[in-house]
C-alpha cells in the first residue's frame, strides 16, 4: 500500500494559520496520515511559542524522512523581522516558494498527496493576476475549467463564476462551464466519496426572469439541464436563488450549483458558519483549503476559530 500524505502550506505568514494549527495539533495526539508542514520553520515555531502552544516538529529534507503521529516539516527560507506583522509583498517569493516546493513533492505521485494551504492576501500576493487559490493552482498545474465546491456533508455549493465583478458574470455563464464543472464535481463524489448526488441549479436572474430579450435561464441554463440528465446526472432547476435555501429544499439536494460567488457562499456561511471547507474539483490531486482568510485584526491574539481547519482535516482523512 503506498504511503499516504497531507501537505500543509502554511502560506501568508502574516495569518492566523499557525495559532490555529497549533490549536489542532495540541491535541491530536496520534494522526493517520504522514502530515508535512511546508513553510518557515524558525518563524512557525516562534509564532506558537509566543501563543503558548508546544508542539513537536521533525524538521526534514524530503518526503522519505517524514514519520508518523509528529508533525513533519519542510524548511522554506524567509527572512522576517517581527514574529507578527502587516500582511505586504515582502513574502511573495516565500509564499511563491511554498507552494512551488508543494507542488513538486505533490506531482510526482498525485493520487497519494491531499495539499490543505492556508489563507492568502489576494491583494498583495496574487495582485490581480489570478482570481484566486483555486485559479492560482490550477494554472501551476496546467488545469482547464476547474470547479470551486464549498463543502459541507449536509450540503455544498458551487460557483460557476468565481471572483469576478458581477458586470462580468452573465458573460461568463455559458453550457459549456456548467456542464463541465457539474460533471467534474459529480465525478468527485462518485470516486473519492463513492457517493451517488443530486445537484440543484439556480438561476441568473431574480425569480428566474428577465424583462431583457435574451434570457440565460432559457437559453444558457435549462439547455445544461437537459443536456446533463442525458448523461445520467440527477439535476434539478432552475431555482430562484431568493427562496431556494429554506430548510424543505436544501434537504433534498447535495450540491447546489449558483451562477456567481455570493450566491451561494453568502447562505452556505450563514447556514454552517466555519464548519465548511474550499476543495478544488478537477486538479490532479485533492487540494482542500479551510474557509477563512489571513484575519489580521486577530493575528497574535488566541482568538481564532479553528473549526473550518479541524473539518479539513477530518475531510482530508477520510477520503484516503
């Protein structure tokens, strides 16, 4: 049987990560899984130091070194003056240098590998050039199409369009991005969930309508519709995003697919709070990324919620 790892990029260094894996890890004693840290070791160590967490760490070069029930870690240089500071371009190549280091180890032996990464400032290290993580990484590994599943083992949402201006949204809302990403996350869950789903569509516009000649609901939406229940996948729709996520409804379905961000992340949040995780559906391996970001206005101070962290690795563990 081939080793199984989960590789964590400890990313922005200016976050909360650190305060909330320590959180985790204090007391999770015995861990499955060969579980890798990739960041700055000294700068990780001086963070939870300085939160009063003590944790064991087994520093190593490769893969090969790494053991079971400690946390294993890979050193990436970063120079840093303040144990905590202002998130700022200073750490781009470290965080640059972080995932680069991940993806090397990962590609090699995809299917043995789940990557969780801390949080990102979108300002300062992805500076306009990708709409977000999921993009970041799907570029680095030369996937098309890759789709955002927020997810929840009650039920989960997906984005057609992510981090786009809402003037944008209706232009990027075609057959062809519905029906792969729908197709890319029911796959999903039949091979790494081994689960049969149904999936829910909503629609662009209020109510499903439109005063406008050109309606996405006829001639985008319902046509994906059509064309995914002749390849045998259960959906229904379109939805009026406005009623849709009463209690009655959301109960019969397990994905709910929405045509832009806040449609569905704004009531999946509000339903589940933190106990919800970012997974990238379509890469070569399975990247889960807890949902909260850097949290500066927390950063140093032991307030942090670690749910959204623990549901990661709960999820990352069982699926290997």
């Amino acid at each position: 049987m081939n080793t199984k790892y989960i590789i964590i990029v400890l990313a922005e260094p200016n976050s909360v990560f650190s305060e909330i894996i320590a959180k985790y890890f204090v007391k999770k004693y015995k861990l499955k899984k060969k579980v890798i840290i990739v960041g700055n070791v000294n700068l990780f160590k001086a963070q939870i130091k300085k939160l009063k967490y003590k944790l064991k760490l087994n520093e190593i070069l490769n893969i090969n070194q790494a053991t079971n029930n400690i946390l294993n870690i890979i050193n990436i240089n970063f120079k840093y003056k303040k144990i905590f500071s202002k998130i700022s371009i200073k750490s781009n190549n470290y965080i640059e240098n972080s995932f680069k280091k991940s993806l090397e180890i990962i590609l090699k032996n995809p299917n043995n590998f789940i990557l969780i990464n801390g949080p990102v400032s979108k300002k300062t290290f992805l500076k306009k050039k990708y709409l977000g993580i999921t993009e970041y990484l799907s570029k680095k590994t030369g996937v098309k199409n890759e789709a955002m599943l927020i997810y929840n083992n009650k039920i989960s949402v997906s984005p057609i369009t992510t981090h786009i201006p809402l003037k944008k949204v209706s232009k990027k809302v075609s057959k062809e991005n519905i029906c792969k990403k729908v197709i890319k996350i029911n796959n999903f869950y039949k091979y790494k969930l081994k689960k049969k789903i149904k999936f829910a569509i909503l629609g662009l516009n209020p109510h499903c309508e439109t005063i406008d000649n050109f309606s996405e609901e006829d001639k985008i939406i319902i046509p994906s519709i059509k064309y995914l229940k002749k390849n045998k996948i259960s959906i229904e729709g379109p939805f009026s995003a406005d009623t849709f996520f009463l209690k009655k409804n959301i109960e019969k379905f397990d994905v709910v697919i929405g045509m832009y961000h806040d449609q569905v992340l704004t009531p999946i949040k509000t339903l589940y709070n933190f106990k919800a995780i970012n997974i990238t559906v379509g890469l070569p391996f399975v990247r889960i990324s807890p949902d909260h970001g850097p949290n500066s206005s927390m950063l140093g101070k032991n307030k942090s919620d670690p749910t959204s962290f623990y549901y990661a690795m709960k999820f990352a563990e069982k699926i290997f």
